[in-house]
C-alpha cells in the first residue's frame, strides 16, 4: 500500500493516559501534529472507561499516575485488546515494571527526559503495525466510518465500496478534517494534469455524498467544500 506512515498516524485516534508534569506539553504538543485525535486523562478510571467505549487506535501511557501503577492499567487493556498499540513514556526507572512491561506486547519504553527522535521513530513502528493488521478505520460521523484498506464505507448496515476517484477525494477529505478545501485544490489532487468539467466534478462529489450521507460533505459556496464535525 501506498499510504504514507504519516498520513496514517493522522486518521487514528490515540488515548494518552499521564499526569500532567513538565514534560506533558512536550510530549502532547508532538502528539497532536502526527494524529487526528488525542484525548487525554489523568484518572485511570476515566481512561479505561473510554478505552472500553470509544476503541481509540493506540495508548499512550506513563508508569507513574495517579493512584494506581500504569502497568496494571496495560495489563487490563491487554485483557481486552491484545493487539492495540502500546507506548510507555516514563520517568520509572524500575527494573521490575520494566520487566513486567516487557511480557505486554509494548511498542516501546521511553524513559525521560525524552528523546524526541526515539518517539518518532516509535510512532512510525506504530504505524506499521497499524498497516500491517489492515485494520485502518476512521470514523466520518457517529454512524458511518470508512475503511482506508478495503476503501469502503460502512452506515450502520449498509457497506458501499468507493470507486478510486471517490477514495481519493474522502481521504483527501479526512486528512484536512474541519477544513474547507478550495475547489481547484480538490481537482489538482484527484485529476492531476486533466482539465475536468464542472459536471464531473459535481457528478462525484454527489457520488460520494450518496454513499457518506448527503448532509455529510460541508460547501462553501464559491470556495470548496469539507468534512466538517456537526
């Protein structure tokens, strides 16, 4: 497959579980550059609650929080999910959590100070596994989510499968999320160096409207159009 790690990592959702030091902006700062969505708790209680509910793509988690040991909180993610992706990023230094961190199927353990090169080049490892499962999903609305490897769409119990024309124009769409892309920008990527005409363009984007919801795709008369959260 093509898709680049980068523009993997920024269709997942990743769940950073840390108390918030001197190093949390740092670390949160680079999170939200390579990833669409970064949500963060202090309280593992309110962590795994939204493990549990919302599946996010990747755990980002320290040793040290707020009442309980981090590596319990890895242990009973991997009760549920053996396979999501693990990075601790930590100050615990402690040869037993390492230990024990290494029998949880991790990523990586990133003692700070942090090396900023070593956190990317975890989430690029992460990224590839991502790759590797095939299981690449991002979710348009509440209802409908699209799957970047089969390059369909699934609305509740409908699956609608894209033509190449229409993919590209969706990733482009999730890739520039709550943007609004200008009309000629939007040509330039799916019909490189070809002169379309307006009836084309319109044909696909009610093609994909069709199969997204027709509500789905925000225009901006004159300008573009994008995928906007309502």
């Amino acid at each position: 497959m093509s898709m680049s790690l980068k523009k993997i990592l920024k269709q997942l959702t990743v769940l950073h579980i840390t108390l918030i030091d001197d190093s949390y902006k740092k670390v949160d700062n680079i999170l939200n550059v390579f990833f669409n969505k970064v949500v963060h708790y202090e309280d593992e209680i309110l962590a795994l609650d939204y493990f549990y509910s919302s599946n996010p793509n990747i755990i980002i988690i320290d040793i040290n929080l707020k009442d309980k040991n981090g590596i319990e909180i890895i242990k009973t993610i991997r009760k549920e999910n053996k396979n999501v992706p693990i990075i601790v990023i930590t100050a615990n230094k402690d040869l037993n959590n390492l230990l024990e961190a290494i029998k949880l199927n991790l990523v990586e353990y990133l003692i700070k100070p942090l090396d900023i090169n070593k956190l990317i080049y975890s989430l690029n490892q992460t990224a590839k596994i991502v790759l590797n499962s095939g299981d690449i999903v991002s979710n348009i609305t509440e209802d409908t989510n699209y799957d970047y490897v089969k390059k369909s769409i699934t609305n509740k119990d409908q699956t609608y499968v894209l033509t190449k024309n229409e993919a590209r124009l969706l990733e482009l769409f999730l890739s520039n999320k709550n943007k609004i892309i200008k009309n000629v920008e939007i040509q330039r990527v799916i019909w490189p160096n070809k002169e379309i005409s307006n009836s084309a363009f319109k044909s696909l984007l009610n093609r994909l409207s069709n199969k997204i919801g027709k509500e789905t795709i925000t225009n901006s008369f004159g300008v573009g159009y994008g995928l906007m959260d309502k």
